[in-house]
C-alpha cells in the first residue's frame, strides 16, 4: 500500500498544522492550526483549521479492510495494549499526521467571530504537512511560561494564536451550557513486566479542552455541511435523561442539601446549576457521578435526535477515523456529497446505514465495558497486596446485598456485603436508594465517607471487598449479636422509615 497522492487534492503543505496528543499516544489522525482573522467584518474573529487523516482514500468500500474495520466498530484501549480497528500499517503509518511528512487528509476551515460563534466552514480533501508532534503537557507548560525547544520556535504563530481562539470557543461554550461533568479518569502505569505500579487519575490541562473543543466544532461542521447536501450519514445521538432517573437524581440533590430545578423542559444548564452548586463541597464527586447514572447512553443512528449533554442539535463523529467506524462513515459522506471520488458511500452502504449504527453502537458498549473490567482487574492485582489494609473512600452505590464504596486513592471500586455492615437487620429503601438499621436506626447512603478495610482482591475477576470501619467518621453500630424476638427499638425505626417513604412520595406528588 502506497501513500496517497497530491492529485486531486488541495495543497496545505505550507499551513503550520499541529498534532497535540497524549504523551503516550499510538496514531496522530487530527492536527490543528489556527491564526486571527483578517477579514476587518470578523474583527476579533479566528480561523480555526482541522485537518483529519483520510482514512477513506485507503479503506475503500467493500474491500476486506472495510469488512474487518465495520466488524470491530472502533478500537478498544488498555493499558498494556491496544486492539486496533485498522492495521499497524494503517493507524500507525499511513493514517498517522506524522511531523515533517506529507499525509492526505479531509480539513474543515472554520470562521469563528469574536464571541466563539461558527460563522462559517468549508471542507477540502487535500495534503498536508504536520510540522510538530507535541504532547498536551508540553503545550500546557509553554504557555504557561516555559516553553521547551520544541515548543519555543512555534509560540507566537501557532500556540498562542490556539490558544486565543479557545478562548472565543471557552466563551461560547459557557453560553451554550453543554453538561460540564467532572469525572476524573484513572490511569493504570505498568511495568515491562506488566506489573501495576502504580494507579493515578489522569491530569486535565486547557490544552486537553481546547483540542476537545476544536473537534466539537468539527463535529459539528460535519453535520450541518451533509445535512445542507441532504446527505446520508450516522449521527451521534444522545437523548434526553427519563423522568425516573431524574427523580432519583434529584432525591439525591435534596439529601445533600442542594436543589436541582423543577420544570417541564430539561435543560443542561439546569443539571450544570446542581454541579456548580456541588463544587468544593463534599458532595462533588457523588453529585457528578449520580448525573452521570441520571444520563441515557449515547449511541449512532442516521436518524438526528440530537445530543442533549453537549446542547446541539446535529452532531456527528467525524474526527477520528482511525479509531471509530462511524467516522469513516461520516468522510465517505463528505467525499460523495462533494464529489471527490469514486471511494464514497455505495447505495448499498446507505441501505445498510441503520444496520451499521446498530452495530457499532453495540461494538463501541462492547468495548466500554472489556476497557473497564481490565481496569478492575489490574486495580484488584494492585491492591492484592493491600489486604488488611484501611482506606476512605464514599459510598457510590446502596443495594439490598451491600454497598459499593469508591476508594479516594484509585477510584477503585469495591464491595461491603451485607454481612460487613453490622450484626442488625437493614432495611433497603430502592426508592431512596438508603439502607436503615432495624436496630440502631442508621441510614446509609449515597455519597457518605466511609473508612474500610480490604478484606478480598480477587484479580481474575477485579472484585474488591470490604468491611466496614467507620460511616461518616463513626465507628458502625453494632446489633445483638444473636436475635432473641424483635429489640425494641425495631418498631419505632420501622415506622421512621414508613414516615420518610411517605413524605417522599408527598414531595413528588406536588410537583
């Protein structure tokens, strides 16, 4: 497989594009540039360009490739591998911006005005020629005032100007309100070996929300330009929340002494209200992650129902299209709907359009869940080691067998079964999502600090489990240690929790 030539392309081989990626990244599919306007009815405006590796002039239609790629629906991470849609050949070569080399690629043009706001965009299938390969941290630290020798040549024509333009986006962003979770990822280091040595959350720098930023708006682009063609594509979609996890989420709001509005319309800036009331409090981390379990799951169609956490009516993936079988839908739409070349989308693609979102939808779950259980895995042969050790963490999740607890340390999960919690009868509450002691009348629930000690960390399944040592900075009330007919203080507790199921129940019926 030869690379791509420049016939038939438009020549950006003289633009300064970029790429910004993890330290640790295995392809570079996106770079980036962008410079103040200079039309004087744009004053204060930016230019933003992203230019996207053209997987399509190399995974043709109906080829093999194509077959493979659509089967695995996008690639799967972890941390000692990654399981690629495309080849080596491909994703690390060929489709990789590379510095200094020419690579095809699709670039979208954008005019943003002095507000942030897309004033217009154009797409072109051209060659392009990537002059850095720069990590986040690297950036970040440059302008933050130290730039290396990497960094120190491009400052003034190419990060600063960057960052002038997130800026503008940061502005309309705000506007906007699109859901502003804050969910820390964690970050499993390993050895050579493949022993864990260590378990971090990740770090979340500008320069990782200006990328994010500039291929939203790429994104978006994407759409509207093939919905003007009337062309068809897969779509992003993500719905509104349903009611009942609304409610949930807003029992959990009110027991932490915050509110979430009330109203007929969902909007994200009323769920943003509830996040920023939460931030710097002990309930940030419990508030953002029952709105994250308040939220549907995203998935493709080629039908638009728009993306409610993002607050845009039409978007589509058309960013990483060496990862994403979506993406490379997406391009082969904009080849044919700009009549670029014969390797757009067939009639059959398009018949089998809702087939393919089915599907990927399913691989991309598929691979979710795979990326997380390895993490769980290597987390519970990291802590294998820790047993009978004590750790805080919060209270992330009350059932009727137990209670989850995230650990503050690794954000690892883990069990206190029933058993752990104390020798008394709990009373599980699924509406309220509490437990209440029979016995000594406590509620546990969402979001309380809890110390614990590892008692089990089984790596070929990633469980953790604990007992538990202290709620809330108390040690846990202990029941008789055998029952001898029901204590005395059982009624009245019972009849505390029928009294708050009841006004539970009132409160909604008023809403």
């Amino acid at each position: 497989m030869k690379p791509a030539g420049l016939a038939g392309r438009e020549d950006l081989r003289d633009l300064p594009f970029v790429t910004i990626d993890p330290a640790d990244a295995r392809d570079h599919d996106d770079a980036v540039w962008a410079h103040a306007d200079d039309d004087p009815l744009n004053a204060g405006g930016h230019v933003i360009w992203v230019a996207i590796a053209d997987v399509a002039h190399y995974v043709r239609p109906g080829s093999a490739l194509d077959g493979e790629a659509r089967k695995r629906g996008n690639s799967s991470y972890f941390p000692d591998r990654v399981v690629p849609m495309l080849p080596d050949r491909l994703s690390g070569d060929l489709c990789s911006l590379h510095e200094g080399v020419p690579r095809a690629c699709i670039a979208v043009r954008m005019r943003i005005d002095a507000k942030g706001e897309k004033i217009g965009h154009r797409f072109d299938r051209a060659m392009m020629r990537s002059v850095a390969t720069l990590t986040y941290r690297e950036v970040q630290t440059a302008m933050d005032g130290a730039p290396n020798d990497a960094c120190a040549p491009l400052m003034d024509e190419i990060i600063r100007p960057l960052y002038a333009a997130h800026a503008a986006l940061a502005d309309a962003r705000a506007r906007r309100q699109p859901l502003d979770l804050e969910l820390p990822e964690r970050k499993v280091e390993l050895s050579e070996e493949g022993k864990v040595l260590s378990v971090n959350f990740a770090e979340r720098l500008e320069a990782h929300k200006l990328i994010e930023e500039f291929m939203v708006l790429a994104n978006v682009a994407a759409a509207e330009t093939l919905i003007a063609r009337k062309s068809p594509l897969i779509f992003r979609v993500h719905e509104e929340p349903p009611p009942e996890k609304l409610d949930a989420l807003r029992d959990v709001a009110e027991a932490s002494g915050l509110t979430l509005a009330k109203g007929r319309v969902l909007k994200t800036e009323h769920l943003n209200r509830l996040l920023h009331q939460a931030a710097d409090s002990e309930h940030a981390e419990l508030i953002n992650f029952s709105t994250l379990r308040a939220m549907t799951q995203a998935y493709y169609a080629p039908s638009n129902f728009g993306h409610f956490g993002l607050a845009l009516q039409a978007y589509a993936h058309f960013t990483s299209p060496i990862r994403r079988y979506a993406d490379l839908v997406v391009h082969r739409a904009l080849i044919s709907a700009h009549g670029w070349g014969d390797d757009g989308l067939r009639p059959s693609d398009i018949e089998r359009l809702e087939g393919t979102a089915e599907h990927i939808s399913e691989t991309e779950r598929r691979s979710m869940m795979a990326e997380r259980d390895t993490n769980d895995r290597y987390l519970a042969a990291y802590l294998s080691e820790r047993v009978g050790e004590e750790f805080t963490g919060r209270i992330s999740g009350v059932t009727h067998f137990g209670v989850f607890v995230r650990l503050d340390e690794t954000g690892a999960d883990g069990l206190i079964p029933m058993r752990a919690l104390g020798r008394e009868y709990f009373h599980f509450d699924r509406e309220a999502g509490t437990l209440m002691g029979a016995d000594t009348g406590i509620v546990i629930a969402l979001g309380q600090r809890v110390g614990v000690r590892l008692s089990e960390a089984a790596p070929v399944t990633g469980g953790l489990a604990f007992d538990l040592v202290s709620i809330e900075g108390e040690a846990p009330g202990r029941g008789p240690t055998k029952a001898r007919g029901k204590p005395p203080r059982r009624k009245a507790v019972r009849a505390a929790h029928k009294a708050a199921k009841v006004k539970r129940k009132e409160r909604r019926d008023r809403r």
